[in-house]
C-alpha cells in the first residue's frame, strides 16, 4: 500500500476492516501518514490486501466519520487535518458527556469529579 504499512492478522480476534481502520488511524495520528496523503482506491487496497471490497469500503467509511480520511470524489481519499478531526470528536464526547450526566441527575461538582478520576486513571 503506498506508503501505508498496514498487515492483516487471520488469526487477530479483530474483524479485519477494524485491523485496517485502527492500523490507517494510528498511522494518520503518528504522522507516519501526513495530512493530505492519497490512500490507495478501495478496490486497490482490497487487491493488495487480498480482502473483499466490502470490508476495505467498511473500514475507509469508519474512518471517514472518524474524521481520519476524506474523500474528495473522483479525485481520491485523502488522509484529513488529524488534529481538527480530533478536536470535533473531543468536543461531541464532553457535550454528549454533559448531557448524560444531566439526565442522570448529577450536579457539576460530581460530573467534573468523575472526569478527573477517568482523567487520573488513563493519564496518571
């Protein structure tokens, strides 16, 4: 794949286009594939892979609505700004976040309490 080093584990537990959606993102996230990068076609990929169409379209519209890729139309997929992608999904995920602890009836005090914990927990 040019420039896209991406292996498919048969005997990995995770469905193969989650394989090739984790392996594109974490490679877009680390720079290793810089932004504006032009992906190989769908069916390209699948050939090289030796994966079905399907499951290569599956993974490139996962990471499309992550915000990792972009398609461009007849010009190509592309890998997007990684850091506005990741930006917008933050802000959804604290508002959605907000939202649901609301309904469930917390005041602020122990929503922010429970994101520090989560924070404390994942970060140190």
């Amino acid at each position: 794949m040019r420039g896209v080093n991406v292996h498919i584990d048969p005997r990995s537990p995770l469905a193969p286009y989650e394989q090739l959606r984790a392996q594109v993102a974490a490679q877009a996230r680390s720079g290793e594939l810089p932004v504006g990068h032009r992906l190989p076609t769908v069916r390209g990929l699948a050939g090289e892979l030796g994966l079905a169409v399907n499951t290569v379209a599956k993974a490139y519209r996962a990471l499309e609505a992550d915000g990792v890729i972009e398609t461009r139309g007849r010009h190509g997929t592309f890998v997007a700004a990684a850091g506005d992608a990741a930006a917008r999904e933050l802000v959804a995920a604290a508002q959605a976040y907000a939202q649901r602890a609301l309904r469930l009836g917390l005041d602020r005090a122990a929503a922010e309490a429970a994101v520090r914990d989560a924070l404390r927990a994942h970060y140190g």
